[in-house]
C-alpha cells in the first residue's frame, strides 16, 4: 500500500481570501474539456492570470475560508494538480471541493495559514508531525488531522481504486 | 433520540436503524443524474479501470443539458460521448434534444424523483430535488463514477439546520426572495456539510414549482441538501406523473437540530442579491437603481412554467428597454412548450426578448448571453460569482423572474410590485 508522504517542500502562491470559487479556479468557458493538461493552462485564470506563469510542480496553494465553493466540478482539483499544485492548506473547504479532493487522492489539508505566508515563500507539509511550516520565515503550525477515513482514501490513490480493493478483497 | 428525514433516508438505505451526524455510511442510491460536462469524465475513469458495464441502467437519468444545443466541437464531442455511452449502457431513461431540459428540473417534472429516494449527480445543484422529500446531493465526476459502477456511496451524515417558514409570502414576493433573504442572514458558508430543512405553515402556500427554488440554492449557502417534507403537494405533484410506489419521511419531533431559524415570510420583501455573492441579498428599497445591460431568466432555479408566467404576466403589453437585452430560458422542453400552448412565448416575443431552448446557457457563462467585460446582468439565476456568466470583469445581480421582468422593461433594477400593481388594477 503506498503510504501517504510524510514530508512535502514547495513554494506559496497565497490568495488570503475566503470564498475563492471554482468559477475562479477554471472557469466555465473551458468545461468543454476534461484533460488535465489542457485544464491546466487555465488553471486560477480568473483570479490571477499569472498563476499558470509562476507555478512549478510540487508547489502549495494558500487560501481563507470555504476554498472552492460553488459547483462541483472535479475539473477544479484537476486543473490544479496539473499545473503541478501538489497540496493545498486553506483555512476551510467547500464541502463538494474537499470530497472531490479526497476522492481524487489529493492533499487538501485544513489550517489558517494566510497571515504567516507569501507568495513565494518556501513551505513544508510535514505529515507526521502534524505541522505546517514556512521555512522561509520559521513560523508552524497545526493543521486539523487527516481523518482515518480520508487517509485511507488517500492511500489507495482515490475512491475508484479504493472501491476496487474492496471488491477485490470480497471477491 | 429522534431522527431527521435526512438520517432516516440514510438509514435506510445503508441497512441501519438509525445514523448519527458524523457517522460515514454507504447508502444506496434510487436515482444517479448524468449530464454532459461532469459524466464524460466519470465515463473515462470508469474505463480506464476496464470498468464496462454501470450497476443498474435503469437507475440512471441521462439529459444533455449544459453546453447544449452543441456551443462549440469540443462540446459537441461531450455530448456525443453521453450519447454513445448511455446506448452502450442500454439506459433508457435518455432525453435527446427536443426532449431535453436542465437535469434538476426535468428528472422532477418527469416524475424519476420521489420521496424518500437518494439521488446524487454530479452537479451541485441536485440540492433542488430535496423539496420532494429524498435526499438529494452534488458529487464531482469521482463520486459518479462510483456511484455508476457500484450504485451506492459513502456519505458523512451531514447535522440538519431547521428553517420553519410562517405565514403567507406578501404580494409581488416569491420563493426566490425566501432563498435570498436566507442566505443573506447565514452567508455563503452558512451552512456547510448541514442539510437545509424547511417546514412550517409558510412551506403550505408554497407550489412545487415554488419549493424547488429554495432547495436548489442549498449550496449557494454551503449546504449537502436541502430538504422538505413530502406533504399533500408534494405528493398530488408527483401522483400527477408516475405510479411507482415511495416511502414518506418524516423527522421526529425531538430530532436534534445544530441550530433553528424562524422566518416570517409576511415581512419579505423583493431582494436583489448584488454582486459578487449569492449572499449579498438587500431588499429592494434599499439599493440603488442601477442600470442592467441584460436580463436573464431562466435556468434550474428559475426557468420553470410559473417562473415564466410570473415574468408573462409583466412583460405583457411592455417592451424591454432601449439599451437593455432580454434573454427567456425555459428550464425543460415541457416547460418551453406550455408557454408556447399559453402564448406565453409571444408576449416574451412582442416584449423584445429572446426566447431559447432549453439550456444552461449563460447561467454558467456557457453560451446564449454570456457577459462581456464591465457588462451588468440582472439573472434568476444562482450564483453571481466573479466571471460565472462571462468576463470576469462583468457583474451579476440575483434576483426573483418578476423583478428581473420589471427591470427588462426600465433597463434599471425595479421593484416588481410597480407593475404587478398596474397589471391588477388593469384586470379588477
Ligand atoms: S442552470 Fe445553471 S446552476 Fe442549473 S445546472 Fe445549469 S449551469 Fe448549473
């Protein structure tokens, strides 16, 4: 079973604002796609068009309240995992954003970090000891842990493999 | 300790006798809805796993309904993977085009949903469904593909919010005014994870029509669902389209609520959301008369038969302002027809407004009025997000299909009750 990394270095791109949408995140007008590559290119289009410019692979997404509110295109998480977005840390989640997220094996991870971080600063997730880090500045902090049930999710690589294990296992 | 309709429902459909908010449970699902952005994806993951054939056709609903007519090739190809996946699938439950409506409006009005069911789509406004009873909600393209090769999926059982409607929504105000005012007073996360649920003697006067407005923008205020007893309207509602049998829940009376609002619908008045925020709702009187470049009314939460008479009804024997644009989305094929039967279409016509087919259009900045830059839309529509109905440089106003009416005809936003009155004295 691929355990869940227990350490993840890269750098902020801060948007300390609650709220931000997956209208924001890719808009509608690319819908009419679902690859991730191609997602990608539009990724945070709408809220800061330079995103797709700065991002390099392994990088955090730092936001406020209730990240990635709004419908529920999984096209969201997509878009951002393909512009090399490896973890975002935002204060809260929309509901369908998180599960989206969990159900794709992807690090949402829930912590009020926006007044300790900017742009470009150099983070670290580190898992194990439960802390988040600005390693450019020095400041940590706690984050609310992964449920049992995510990390299992998580570590089966989404909900699709995870419900296949299971069937495997019953069959 | 009591349990809520929702903790019912899922405890029945995950083998249980009863649930408690925060548990997860796998529940089995009546009804998955499919659409042409969010199933393709789910379609592909399915494959990519060597999964071939979805657990039950017969349990799925298939419309093409966002990007259609075909906006554009790459639409056109989603559309056409829908299509081909659901012959493959032998799902007959398949509205074409020309048959075709917005998912969340038509699986009701066909009569697919009812109460007691669990539904989910991968849409977030599947919220809308809970105003017949079953619990009913949003899941992205991973969720559905579960849901399509397995027919059940986990669910955190959500805490339920209690919302208790009295007395009679005043003249010239509708349900949407009811949504608007309430997440104005709860805001955009007001209530996430919770399911809505809403009674109380104001919930009486309210249509189906009416009641479907206010559970769809559940997740305009964060929610899971929102939910509302299957009374005696609801069930002459669904009787009216299907023979299939339901089981009705109810919550018990010491069900446990994380928190209760009372709100007297007596004291509502028109409320225009105003940019950029489905909470940023203030009753008329209080904004400011701000010219509109377009009107837009349609869409799942607003496109219905008594939405578009509501609009008729003011439109009539006016025309839509010089400088001002006014674009008629009926949400179903059902819908666009009956308006057509009642003349509906021509007073729309002879108004100066456009009247399309059904479609998602420009409710998500897809096509049919999408906004260019600095342009101001005044929309039944659910969200006013940055850039949801075009340049993320335009701005949205929510508001109910009468005041959008009214505000076609003066170009500037305009309290409905101005021509209602006329309308009422015309006819005494
Ligand atoms: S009409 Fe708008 S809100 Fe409703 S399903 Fe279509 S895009 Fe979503």
């Amino acid at each position: 079973m691929p355990e869940l990394p227990t350490n993840l270095k890269g750098f902020a791109h801060v948007y300390d604002r609650a709220h931000i949408n997956t209208d924001e995140i890719i808009p509608a007008r690319y819908l009419n796609v679902h690859e991730e590559a191609e997602l990608a290119k539009y990724a945070m289009e709408d809220i800061d068009v330079d995103f797709v410019k700065r991002v390099k692979p392994g990088d955090f997404v730092i936001a406020g309240d209730n990240f990635g509110c709004g419908s529920s295109r999984e096209h969201a998480i997509w878009a951002l995992r393909g512009a090399g977005i490896k973890v975002i840390v935002a204060k809260s989640y929309s509901r369908i954003f998180f599960r989206n997220a969990i159900n794709n094996g992807f690090l949402a991870i829930e912590a009020d970090f926006c007044d300790n971080v900017k742009n470009g600063d150099e983070v670290e997730l580190d898992l194990t000891a439960g802390k988040f880090r600005n390693l450019s500045s020095g400041k940590e902090a706690s984050f609310v842990p992964v449920s049992d049930f995510a990390r299992e999710l998580i570590e089966d690589g989404g909900l699709l493999p995870h419900i296949q294990k299971k069937a495997a296992k019953a069959a | 300790m009591g349990m809520t309709i929702t903790e019912k429902i899922l405890a029945a459909h995950s083998g249980r006798d009863s649930v408690v908010p925060g548990e997860i449970v796998n529940a089995k699902l009546d009804l998955i809805v499919c659409h042409d952005v969010t199933t393709p994806p789910a379609v592909a993951m399915l494959k990519k796993l060597g999964i071939n054939k979805v657990h039950d056709p017969k349990k799925i609903l298939v419309t093409p309904d966002h990007f259609v007519p075909n906006k554009d090739i790459k639409s056109a190809e989603l559309s056409k993977q829908l299509r081909e996946w659901r012959i493959e699938q032998g799902i007959e439950r398949y509205y074409e085009i020309g048959n075709h409506g917005i998912c969340h409006a038509i699986a009701p009005e066909q009569g697919h949903v009812l109460p007691g069911q669990t539904i989910v789509c991968g849409d977030s406004h599947t919220t809308t469904m809970g105003a017949l009873g079953t619990f009913s909600s949003g899941v992205g393209s991973t969720d559905l593909a579960a849901a399509l090769a397995t027919g059940e999926l986990w669910f955190k059982v959500p805490e339920s919010m209690l919302f208790e409607l009295n007395g009679d929504l005043p003249f010239g105000v509708y349900s949407k005014d009811i949504i608007l005012y309430v997440i104005s007073k709860i805001g955009v996360d007001g209530a996430r994870y919770r399911a809505m649920e809403y009674r109380g003697s104001g919930l009486k006067s309210l249509t189906m029509e009416a009641r479907f407005t206010i559970t769809n923008m559940a997740i305009e205020a964060g929610g899971k669902s929102g939910i509302m007893p299957a009374d005696s309207i609801a069930e002459d509602y669904v009787k009216a389209r299907t023979s299939e049998s339901y089981t009705i829940y109810n919550s018990d009376e010491d069900a446990n609520y994380s928190e209760r609002f009372t709100i007297n619908l007596n004291e509502l008045e028109p409320i225009v959301a105003l940019p950029d925020l489905p909470s940023n709702g203030r009753f008329i009187g209080e904004i400011k008369r701000e010219k509109m470049d377009q009107v837009y009314i349609g869409s799942c939460t607003n496109g219905r038969i008594e939405d578009l008479r509501i609009a008729a009804q003011i439109f009539k024997g006016n025309k839509v302002a010089d400088g001002t644009r006014a674009i008629v989305v009926p949400a179903t094929t059902e819908v666009w027809k009956t308006a057509m039967k009642e003349g509906l279409l021509e007073i729309f016509a002879d108004a100066g407004c456009v009247v399309s087919t059904a479609t998602c259009g420009a409710c998500l900045g897809g096509h049919m009025g999408v906004l260019g830059a600095e342009e101001k839309c005044l929309s039944t529509t659910n969200r006013n997000f940055v850039g949801r109905m075009g340049s993320p440089k335009s701005k949205v106003y929510l508001a109910s299909p009468a005041t959008a009416a009214a505000t076609a005809i003066t170009g500037t936003i305009t309290d409905p009750r101005e021509f209602l009155k006329k309308t009422a004295a015309a006819a005494a």
